[in-house]
C-alpha cells in the first residue's frame, strides 16, 4: 500500500503464498478498495518458486523488498534472486535486522558483494543495499561472513516469544512488566 500510494507511476509485484489462509487476503482487499490493483500483481506462491520464474522471464526491478521466510535459507535464497533483478542502481532492502540470519545475510552481502553498496535507511530494523555493478565474483569466490551481533538479543528475545521454557516465561513476564512501567 505504502510503495502504490508513494508513487502513482509504480508497478508493485507481491508474494506471499499465505495471503489467503492466515490473513483473509486483508492486504489484497485493501489494495482494491483503495483501487490500487491495476498497478499490483499478486503471487499466490513461495517466493524461492516465484523468484526463479520471474528471473527466467527476464523480470528487472527498481526495488526488491525482502520480508518472507526469516529463515536464513529462506531470505538467502530471496537475496540470491533478488540481486540478479536489481537493475544496477536498485536497492535491496531487508526487514528484520533484530534476527540473527538477516544480521548474518547482511554481513554476507558486505563481505562477499562488492556489486552492492549498503546504504543508509531511518531504522535500526532495516538495511538497504544499492547495486553498483554486475557480478564479477569467480567461481572459488568466498569471503568469511559468521559474527557474533545481536546473538544475546536474538536468543533472549526468542525464548521470551515461545514462553516454552521457565527462563523464556519469566523474560517474558519481565518484559510485559517493563512495557507497563
Ligand atoms: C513479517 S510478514 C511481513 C509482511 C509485509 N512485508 C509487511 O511488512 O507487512 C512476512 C510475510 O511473508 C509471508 N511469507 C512467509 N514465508 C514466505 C515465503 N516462503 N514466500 C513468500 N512469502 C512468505 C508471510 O505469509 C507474511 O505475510
């Protein structure tokens, strides 16, 4: 909604193969009521399907915005694709940088793309990389990427969201009472 109404000359692709049977298609219901949808193409689909397919049709985007499965392979596999259709000069911005594998993608990217740039964005909870060149990488190409940042946030945070352990329930408790305050 925000991309479609930032810019009326804007064509927006969306995936998102739960869109029906978790969300009651509310996003595809606003984007016609707010009569946005000549401009949007939905994908009812896995992006590691959608993506492959759009690639072999010789798709090219201005801006990729990755926000599916936070699963390290998942959002790798999108950042995979996703960087063979920015158009030198696009972005590719990630949400979810509170979770170790986008912590990690993104230190991928800085290590091992020299063909994209990150670039500044207004949250601590999204990065941005702009592409600056084709690949030029060789087949042997691999740069070290594994730290350690966020690992303590990440963890902490996750046993509190599951509440699964007597640990996780008390961070948990803690946490409600530290909003309250
Ligand atoms: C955290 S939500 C973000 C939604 C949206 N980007 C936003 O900011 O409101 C993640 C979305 O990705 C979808 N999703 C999860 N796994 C996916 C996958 N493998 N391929 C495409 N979409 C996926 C979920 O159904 C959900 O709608």
């Amino acid at each position: 909604m925000a991309l479609l109404e930032a810019n009326s000359n804007l064509k927006l692709i969306s995936c998102d193969p739960f869109q029906k049977d978790d969300y009651n298609d509310s996003g595809l219901k606003k984007i016609q009521a707010a009569n946005l949808q000549e401009r949007h193409t939905h994908l009812n689909s896995f992006s590691d399907r959608a993506l492959p397919k759009l690639l072999e049709e010789k798709a090219s985007f201005d801006l990729i915005f990755i926000d599916g499965d936070h699963k390290f392979s998942g959002a790798f596999v999108d950042f995979h694709y996703a960087a063979q259709m920015t158009k030198v000069g696009g972005i590719v911005v990630f949400h979810d940088l509170w979770m170790r594998a986008l912590i990690l993608i993104r230190s991928y990217i800085k290590k091992n793309r020299k063909d994209f740039v990150e670039i500044k964005v207004g949250s601590s909870n999204m990065c941005a990389f702009q592409r600056v060149n084709k690949d030029s990488r060789d087949g042997m190409a691999f740069n070290e990427f594994y730290n350690r940042q966020g690992y303590l946030k990440y963890h902490i945070n996750r046993l509190s969201w599951e509440r699964k352990t007597v640990l996780g329930k008390s961070i948990f408790k803690l946490k409600t009472i530290i909003k309250k305050t």
